[in-house]
C-alpha cells in the first residue's frame, strides 16, 4: 500500500519510527489547512516525518507547493477518499482551549503576570529555549492548584523560560518556589522581579547536566520541568525533579511534544517514569502553545520545509502535552553528572 | 504527624495503599463539601480508604456526622489551617465539562442517540454494570473522531453497557462496528436496535474471560473498553482489545477510576500496558460520568460509608478517567482464558 511504502522511505532516511496510520494524519492534516504550520502541528507528527511525507505526497502528485501554500490535488483528494480518510478535525473547546479549565479565578493573577513578563528575556537558541504563551503558563498554575499541588506547597521550576516559577509565586500560594535555569539572563530577570515585587523566589543558576545541589534533595512536593526531547535529555531532567520531591504523594509536571518525539520515544519515556516510582494521572495533549520564537530560520527543521513562510510571533502552531505524575513509592533515580548532547536526536526539530 | 498516622491505619486495616498526601486530599475533599458523595468524588482515592479515613477524622474531633452530612468541626478547620491544606476546587470548564472537547457538532448524534438509549437495560449488579451519561458516551465518540480513530475505521467495543457502539454506528462514520457483552439484555437490546434503525452492527454474545473468537484477532483499528478494575481483570479485557487490534497505529480507549484503584494499581496498570507494546496518547482525569446503578445499597461500599443517603439518579458523584493508548509496535499480548473471580480486590467498591 502507497501509505506503509511512504512510511518505510522515512523511517529509511531519518530513522524516525512511523507506520502506515501516521502517514494517513499527515494526509488528513492537508486535508484540512494548505498552511504548512497548521499540517505540521495537526499531523502531530515528528516534524522532519512531516516535511518528508508531503515531499512524497508531492512526487506522488497528491499535493503541490505554490508559493506558501500546500495545495491538495484531485489525484489527492481521490487517494484520501479511497482510504477513508477525512480532514483533521480538533474539536477543541473554545472557551477553555482544549484544557478543561476554568481560568476566571486565575484573572488577577494572568494580568499581573502578562504585566511582568513584558520585559522578559527572549528565547535563545543556545540554550534550546522557547517559551509557552502567557495563558499556558497561568494555565499550569492553575492545574496544579486543583490537584492540590501548589496551595501550601513547596514547589520547584527546573528550567524556566516559561517564567512558572514567578506566575506560582505571583499566586501567593505556596509555602515555597526556587527555581533553577543555567541561562543568566532568566536568572537575572527573576532575582530583579522578585526584588521589585517582593515575591519570595529562591533563584539558583544550574546547569541540568549537573547534579541537583544537596539542599534541593528530597525537600520539594511539586515539580515543573520543560525538559529537552532526546530520551537521554528527557530523563536526566525528569529524574532531576523526581529526586527533588520528598516522596510518595509528590507531583511533577511535565511537558512532552508530538513534533519532537515520536510516539515510540514517548512509551520509552512513560516506561521510565514508571520505572522511578511514578504513576501518570493526567496528560492533557496540545496543553502548551507556545510563542514563535527568533530562530525559526535557523531551527534544524527549517530546511526540510516544503514551502518556507516565517509564522507571525502569535500564530502558535507548536504545542505539547502536559503530563502529570504523582510518586506513589519511594524514588528510584541517580543525581549524576551527565556530560556531551544530550539535547538533539534524530527527531529533533527545533535545536 | 496525624495524616501519615491515619494512612497507616488504613493501609493496616484494609491493604490498600495511601500515603499522608492522600489523607490530605480527603480533609482538602471535607473542607469543599459536606456531601458524602463530593467528598469521595473529590478526594480522587479508593472509595473505602476515604470511608475509614473520614472515620478517623471523627475520631479525632475533625468532624462531625450529623443526618445526612458530614460536617467539619473547629478543629477540624485548624488542623487544615495549620497544615496549609485549603478546600479542593476543580476549576472544571463549564462549556465542555472539563474534557477540552466541543460538542457542538455531535449535537444531533447526541440527540438520536438520547432518543434510542431511552429503552436501554437498567445497570445489573450480576454483571459488574453501571454506565455513564449519554453526554459521556457521545463524547467518547467525539474524542475518537477527533483522533482519526472512528471514520472509515473498524471498530471494536469490548462490553457495552454504556452503548457506546450504538453511539459509534448511529455516527454513520466507521466503516464497520463490532460488540461484545456477555448479558443477554444488551445483546438483544443492541440486535433489535441496529435493526430498527438499520444500522450496521455485529453483535456478539460473549464473556470477556474466554479468549476472543479468531475471527476478531488483529482485525481492528479502534476498541473501547471499561474494565472491571483489580489488576488482573484489567489486564484481562485491555489485552482481549489489545488482541483484536491488527497492528502499530491501532488505539484503544479504556476507563479507569481513582475510586476503586489506587495511583499504585494506576502504575501496575500503565506498565502492562506499554509492556503491551503501547503508548498513553492521552489521559483525561473525570472524562466519564456514571449515572447511578439501582444497587447502591447493596454494593460492597455501602457498609463502610460513615453517612448513609442514596443519591438520585442523575447525582454524578462516580467518575473515572478515560486512557487512549496507540500501539506503536506489534502488541504483545496473550489471547487465554481466565478462570475463578477476576472482578474483585481489596480496593473493590461498588461490586
């Protein structure tokens, strides 16, 4: 079958894992929007998977490039009709997004944060940085306070261009937040604006690849982290929140995208985070939309584009689950020192 | 400390795990409701864990039991003071009823399905039932359609109290539905529907303990399945739909409570699943809502609640989670046959 040969060319020439059902979303998405952005994130696919499958639809003459679009053709849309295959449809709730929230009571505090976060830092290539857009962050804040995770807590943000760690202390209420980033330029805008704010906010400059300083061990009942997508990568900084909470009944939330991690990577990544002790109890896909960021022209997937259009700064088209875990055993991860990339992999995009 | 003392006492006395956490969520549950049923609903854990938790509280002078409710005394609201623990809030959107997902253009779906789940069999205890809003199931189906996993699909329904088969074939939209259920009363009801209404649907008498009929292996792109809930009859029924699905790409969508499986059996759970060759796409905490069964009193909960009031039916107060697994490798699963009681364990509720 066409589907599963277009399949085997891409697990071929990337060694991104994806079958026959995947190329039917790539077909589906553009089906539904000749927006290259838009089919990128509707196929919810590795990106570079994405831009390989309509390089194949185009030589298979189901779709052409003009200018910055991606057209379906009729040979396409007859191919898509032979294998029941419709147009992508989200169905997302437009009140909440997509995300099942009630955010009124979170009003204040958004405007309050959108009011601070005007002069934040912008996002760096070098520090494999792009941030969530200012209702994602509120948002989080707000999940974690109905699952009990954030009012009278001690939370810990590692990593945070997403500035979490001001929107949770912003709320007033957690017992406690630090936050660690190795950036100094987010180090910096934190230590001022809690200064100005009076916001108790431990900022600590840290590397991830470096083990958690003693005094974070076992101390904290929340966890927020954005970790980079290779497994190796991924893993290192999930254990590093693991190893920070006190023990069974802590929570960490994590995000994961589609774009950067197949669906193999994820059940690799779920494997281990069960393997430390955790269960899953929430995961909210397309839960973060994210700002563009400077570097869409330099990103690695850039040149694997099929038609290139830079997108609008909010015209979110990268999105990633939030995922919840909660320690229901004693923690089984190591606090070493990892050392060389651990941030790119075959699947990234965006590095 | 109190809470970590409380939870050793239920552990000790009815082997089902909870942590000092927990016994939070259920003070943080008593301190939003004086209604027995939101308090078990809100504290999110095995139903007869916060039964003898709340006894416990009663013990200590935390709260009181008056008629019909269950009230929070001074000390009771000093402890929490003290402890930092503040009354549970869902922040559940009220468009989409926390499940992200716009309704609207299922709205006739949902309409000619009310019409034909008017005659539906009542929930019977014999056979483990109880099923969920109409809303509930149609939305069910408009998550499986929103991720390509119902039009031109077939489709797989392993126990079907809540029709969510009649749902899927009413929808027109996949290319083919089969069901299973071993009560004669959703058999004949489904057979004599589908032909009423002239809708496609292969309905088979079976007990979900036997091994599936060869000619359901590996047939399937979607299945849906509600469990019974120890560990073993879970894995039971997952694998049975698991078996049926004919390869990577394929989904299933499964129930899972927190009433009647701790986070612990959580993790058991989502383990055997990725071992099955699997990843967890999505998990929706509180997607399905029951509507109250006609044996409430006789269930095995009954006994242990501290307040007793029979709810109406249309009260929600059991809610379960909804998981979407995709297979993302060639599943490893057993089709065999399962002997003696698989329905029932220690943190068993409403058997």
């Amino acid at each position: 079958m066409e589907l599963a040969g277009i399949a085997q060319r891409i697990r071929e020439k990337h060694g991104i894992p994806v079958n026959a059902r995947d190329v039917g979303r790539m077909l589906a998405a553009a089906l539904a929007s000749e927006d290259i952005w838009r089919i990128v994130d509707l196929a919810g696919l590795p990106m570079l998977a994405t831009c390989e499958g309509l390089q194949a639809f185009a030589e298979q003459g189901w779709v052409e490039f003009g200018g910055e679009r991606v057209r379906l053709t009729e040979a396409g849309k007859r191919v898509a009709e032979a294998l029941g295959i419709r147009p992508a449809q989200e169905l997302r709730c437009p009140r909440c997004g997509g995300r099942g929230l009630e955010l009124e009571p979170f009003r204040g505090l958004a405007q309050e944060f959108a009011r601070l976060a005007r002069n934040r830092p912008e996002a760096s290539q070098e520090f494999d940085q792009g941030y969530v857009t200012e209702e994602t962050t509120v948002a989080r804040i707000a999940l974690a306070f109905s699952r009990g995770d954030l009012a009278g807590k001690e939370v810990l943000v590692l990593g945070d261009d997403d500035l979490v760690s001001l929107a949770a202390a912003l709320s007033r209420l957690p017992k406690r937040v630090a936050v660690l980033d190795v950036d100094p330029r987010i180090v910096d805008f934190l230590r001022q604006t809690a200064k100005e704010e009076r916001l108790a906010l431990d900022v600590y400059r840290h590397d991830l690849r470096e083990p958690l300083p003693p005094e974070l061990l076992r101390r904290f009942d929340t966890f927020f982290c954005d970790p980079t997508e290779s497994f190796r990568g991924y893993l290192a900084f999930a254990h590093r929140g693991i190893s920070a909470l006190r023990g069974p009944g802590g929570a960490g939330y994590l995000g994961l995208t589609r774009l950067e991690a197949s669906l193999t990577k994820w059940r690799q990544i779920q494997r281990a985070l069960l393997e430390a002790g955790a269960a899953i109890t929430d995961l909210f896909p397309n839960f973060h939309e994210y700002v563009n960021w400077p570097y869409i022209e330099t990103m690695r997937a850039w040149s694997h584009l099929p038609v290139k259009r830079v997108p609008g700064k909010y015209e979110p088209w990268y999105r990633s689950a939030l995922i919840r875990i909660e320690l229901v055993e004693e923690a089984r991860v190591e606090n070493v020192r990892y050392s060389g990339d651990i941030f790119t992999d075959e699947e990234a995009a965006t590095t």
